[in-house]
C-alpha cells in the first residue's frame, strides 16, 4: 500500500492547486486520489479502454455552434474527421464517456456485440448520478454516436508522392437500448444491445488503449481535463525520451483535444496548467509539463497503467 498516502496527497494539493483548497473539499477529494495511488502501485487498477481515433483525436468538449456539420482533428500524421448527423449532431462532451464504455465492454468481452440490462449501468460505472434528466442526456449522447459518421486515417509522404490512408467508418452499426428506468415488460426484462461497426471494432481489437477506469471516473464532469489525461496516458507511454509538442500550430496540442478553435493562447495555457495538476494528482508520475516560454509540452516516458504482476 501506499505509505503516507493522505499526507502525501494533502501535500500535493495544497503545491498544485492555484487557490487554498477548503479542508472539507481536500478530504473529500482524497477519497478518489488515495486509492487510484494505491491500486497503481500495487498493479491492481481496474482498467478501461478507449478506441486509438479518440485517444490521439479529442472529441468537442461543448457543443458545436447550431449548423455544423463536420469536425476535424490532427495528430502528426493522424487525423480525424467526425461528419454529425443533421438532427443530432456531432458528439461532444460527454458523449466520450459512451464510446469508453462501450470499448471497455466490447474489449473485456471480446466481442463486438455489447449486452446489457440497464441503461443505468452506464452511469453507475462511471460514478454518475441516475434520473430522469440523466437518461434523457445518455440518449442524446446515443443519437449522437449513432448518427456520426468517422474518417480516421493518415497522410504519409513517401518518396515525396502523398500517401493518403483512411478509412470511413460509423461507430455502431445497431442500438436498441430502453430508457423508461429500465422496466420490466410482461415480467421479462429488457435487454440493450450495442453492435459496434466491423471497422471500429477491428480497429479496436487491434489498438485498445488502457487507462485507469478511476481516474476516468474521477474526471467524468471534467471532459477536457479527461482528454488529456487519455491522451498523455498513450503519448508517454510512447515516448522516446524527452519530446516536445507544440502548444499551438496545425500540429500542436490545441489541435489534437478537443478544445474549440476560437481558444485564445492564453486561456489554453491556464486551463492546461490546470488541467496538469489535476492529473497529477492521481497521477504523481506523470512527465508533462509546459515549457517556461509557454510554447511546448514537454514529457519524457512514463506509465498511467502499471502492468500486472504474474501470479
């Protein structure tokens, strides 16, 4: 177990947070950090995973102005376009937590086709509250990653001749999920289903990417912040030494989350430092740091996930 690990804790609130945090909020904040520590250090951490397009790729994290129809993101040679369907638009926010948890499934499962009881299942794994309004959103967001449609692919330049790779894909190709709080029917229960589409699911059978479902849990209500904790889980996993990343630019950060384009430099940077020290908190041994000059994300190699230890 972690040795001192609500001294250590408290100690890194009060150094990270830009504000004196109250004593009640700190507790009640230990009770999500303290474990996630923990369960890392004795390689116990339950595990979720998210689909390689929107681990390098952020999603919006508000919604996009009424009319837009189409959504772009770039990644080194990676890049991912989200075409919305015209009545629901394109997924945002917290529509990420869906397309976790059905890859979470989809994974553990091993298959592409995702069962389960409850709508309600779904927030409850996620640490979110069930009710009326609740469902009603988890529908939207369902509408949402249905009616999308996902170009996901890669320019090279080979032998100075372009090289476009990409492939167009929906996320799912069939949902029928009930959302009247899950109610029997003839004293039978119903059963939701989610077929996830052959190409999404191979791209997720070839390249899950594991992240703490804790800390996911933890960041639920912060959807950029959760971004970017998923997107340094991979990039510091895959890091060859010290590496540096544009901060802005057509390959920098601000266009790989899903920040909104109109972000000003200076309140990317705020709300990046925040969200590093955030992360940080349930991820003491995370590399990131922004660079003196405020041009680059600076990290070196480093594990969210610890690996199993063999029995």
């Amino acid at each position: 177990m972690l040795k001192h690990a609500g001294e250590l804790a408290r100690g890194l609130f009060q150094d990270t947070l830009f504000d004196p945090c109250p004593s009640h909020v700190v507790e009640r904040r230990l009770e999500a950090v303290i474990p996630v520590r923990e369960n890392r250090q004795a390689h116990t951490q339950e595990l979720s995973f998210g689909a390689r397009p929107f681990i390098l790729c952020g999603l919006p994290i508000r919604r996009l102005p009424a009319g837009t129809r189409a959504y772009t993101r770039r990644n080194g040679k990676f890049f991912l376009e989200i075409v919305g369907h015209p009545q629901y638009g394109i997924p945002f926010g917290q529509d990420r937590l869906v397309l976790l948890w059905l890859a979470t499934e989809a994974v553990r499962t091993r298959s592409p086709v995702v069962r389960f009881e409850s709508a309600s299942q779904i927030l409850t794994d996620w640490g979110l509250t069930t009710g009326g309004e609740y469902y009603r959103r988890l529908a939207s967001s369902f509408r949402r990653v249905f009616g999308s449609t996902i170009f996901f692919g890669a320019h090279a330049d080979r032998s100075r001749s372009e090289v476009w790779d990409c492939s167009r894909i929906h996320f799912v190709d069939k949902v029928r999920l009930w959302f009247q709080h899950d109610c029997e029917t003839d004293g039978r229960r119903r059963e939701n289903l989610v077929t996830l589409s052959a190409p999404f699911w191979e791209e997720l059978r070839d390249h899950p990417i594991p992240v703490d479902a804790a800390v996911v849990r933890a960041l639920a209500n912060n959807p950029g912040c959760l971004d970017l904790y998923t997107w340094l889980t991979w990039r510091c996993y895959q890091a060859k030494g010290t590496e540096r990343i544009p901060l802005f630019g057509p390959l920098g950060l601000a266009s790989q989350l899903g920040v909104q384009e109109d972000a000003r430099e200076r309140k990317f940077r705020e709300r990046l430092r925040s969200w590093l020290q955030l992360v940080r908190l349930y991820w003491p041994e995370c590399t990131a740091r922004v660079t003196t000059d405020g041009r680059f994300l600076e990290l070196e190699k480093a594990a969210a996930v610890a690996p199993r230890r063999s029995r």
